[in-house]
C-alpha cells in the first residue's frame, strides 16, 4: 500500500514538474527580452502564453524575435542608415557635376551656333 501511495506522489511530482517547466522554457524568449530591454517584451511574453495553446509553434519565432533586438545597436540597422547616408551624399555629388557638365555643354552648343564676330557670312570689305 505504501508503494502506491509513492507511485502517486511520484505522478503528480512529474506532472507537476513537466506542467511547471514547459511554462518556464516558454518564458525563455521573454527573459532574454527582458534582459535585452526589448521594446515588444510585453508582446513577447504574450504570444508566449499563446504558444502553449498553439502547440509551441511560436516559440522559436519567438525566440528569434526576442534575439534580434540589442539596446546598444536596436534593431542593427545602423550601419545600413549610415551606408544610405553616404550613398546618398555620393548620388548628390554627381548630380552637381552633371549639372556643371551639362552647363559646360550648353555653352558650348550656343558659341557654336552663334555665328563669331569676325564672321560676316560671305562679306568681303
């Protein structure tokens, strides 16, 4: 009798540790954003919740999520806002010199449709 008694506290000892740690690795990706300082960890934590009832389809999208985000560098997108800003600081640059070759161009175009003051079109003096 006493063996059954065990049997059963050793059941709901394991039901309880297994219901318990699926709740606290499905609070991993809620942890780290957390830690991270992440800007949707209440979002996070959420959809943690969601992904138990979901058969944890989620969570390693969660876990990605949670990840990505860095309080020191955000989303990581810096260095490609700065790449932009010189490219576009370059793009600027040859549009300035087309303008002034197109200008040069231009004036060249008119001296040589002008006719020249020391033409006179067939005149003779």
């Amino acid at each position: 009798m006493n063996l059954d008694y065990f049997a059963l506290g050793l059941l709901v000892f394991v039901a309880l540790v297994i219901f318990y740690g699926i709740i606290v690795i499905h609070d991993i990706p809620y942890e780290i954003a957390k830690k991270r300082n992440h800007p949707h960890q209440d979002a996070i934590h959420h959809a943690g919740w969601v992904s138990l009832f979901t058969l944890h389809a989620l969570w390693p999208f969660l876990w990605i999520w949670a990840t990505l985000w860095r309080h020191d560098r955000g989303w990581g997108m810096n260095a490609l806002e700065h790449n932009q800003e010189a490219l576009q600081s370059e793009f600027n640059a040859m549009k300035e010199r087309i303008a002034i070759l197109e200008k040069k161009l231009e004036d060249k175009e008119q001296q040589a449709s002008t006719p020249s003051n020391g033409d006179t079109d067939g005149e003779t003096k």
